[in-house]
C-alpha cells in the first residue's frame, strides 16, 4: 500500500520521553551494534562446529527477514529523518511491524552464538531490547503523526515484534534485486565479522 504523507501534525506518541530517547538513537543506530560484536569478540568463548552452524543459521535467517523487509518498504528504510512516503502494511510488514529489527536480532544473536560467549547472550537480549524499544516507540510517533489513524489501525492488527501470520493478504510490490543490492554493504560487513571471528577462533 502506499499513502502519501500529508498531516504535519506532531502525535502524543512522538512527544513522549521515550520517544525523543529513541530518536537520538534512530539517528545514530549505526553505533548500536558495537556491544553486540564487541564483547562476543573480546571475551573468552568456546567455538565448536555447533555453535558456528548454529550460529551462522541464525545470521543468515536474519538477513533473510531484513531482505524481505527492504524488498517490501525499499532503500527509505536507511534513512534517518522522519520523511515517510508511504506506509507499508505487506510482505515481511504484515507479520510485524518491525521486520529489519527482528532481522537484526537473528544476525547479532547469531554472531554471539559463534563466538561461544554465551553468558553474554541474555545480556544482549536485554540490550536489545532496551534500545529498539525506544527506537520503535520514536518511530510509531512519527508514523502515528503522518498517518493518523491508518496506521493506528495497522498497528492494531500487527505484533510490534515476532510476529504471527497475517489473517488477510501479503501481497504487495517487492523489489528483490534493489534490496539484495541495498543489502551488499550488510553482507559485507557479516563476512568480515564472519573472518574476525574465524580468527580469534584459530588464536
């Protein structure tokens, strides 16, 4: 579905405390992956065959939701301002609301399983939830600002997080090949993590 942005109205939801939190992390989200890598990296683990298939299957069904989830909204989900265009309510969005980020979830998870730090992991649960609950909290602000009531009404239909299958329709236009290609610098980085952690396995 695409809708174009039209109330310039600022919602309740957009004003609140944990919504102007979330919106300084949504600027500088590309930093909140570094405790998820960091101690993983660092800390003393215990890689085996298990954990590095294990841990690979979670990371690559990670970027299978994000893919989706790009393929669906398109490139604007790397944005960082408030400028919607349309709001998407299909595909990965019909399972939840919140796709890329359970997709991140997967992929940091995944990374965490690799290294064997596995004390680490509720901490990262925890961690994650903290931030992108905030994040989400400034985003539905601004979607409830543009959209209005649609969106309320998606929002009430939708799980924010792992989601369940959608009582009506997925179908909706997805660009695979421009999401695949938007993905390129994600895969990228996933195959130097990947190399990182190879290393500190063999040291």
């Amino acid at each position: 579905m695409t809708t174009d942005a039209a109330s310039p109205t600022v919602s309740a939801a957009e004003r609140s405390t944990a919504a102007r939190i979330g919106q300084v992390l949504f600027k500088n989200r590309g930093w909140l992956p570094v405790p998820f890598l960091a101690v993983p990296l660092l800390a003393p683990g215990n890689q085996t065959a298990t954990t590095w298939t294990v841990g690979l299957l979670l990371v690559a069904l990670g970027e299978l939701i994000r893919t989706a989830g790009v393929a669906a909204a398109g490139t604007v989900t790397r944005r960082r301002s408030r400028d919607v265009q349309r709001l998407v309510t299909y595909g990965a969005f019909a399972w939840c609301r919140n796709p890329l980020y359970v997709g991140n979830f997967f992929a940091w998870m995944g990374f965490t399983v690799v290294s064997g730090v596995f004390w680490f992991l509720p901490v990262a649960i925890v961690i994650f939830a903290i931030e992108y609950t905030l994040i989400v909290r400034y985003e539905e602000g601004v979607l409830e600002s543009i959209f209005g009531q649609e969106y309320l009404d998606y929002k009430a239909r939708t799980p924010r997080w792992f989601g369940r299958p959608p009582a009506g329709s997925t179908e909706g236009p997805h660009d695979w090949k421009e999401a695949i290609w938007s993905e390129r610098s994600t895969l990228l980085q996933y195959v130097a993590i990947i190399a990182a952690f190879w290393y500190k396995g063999r040291m």
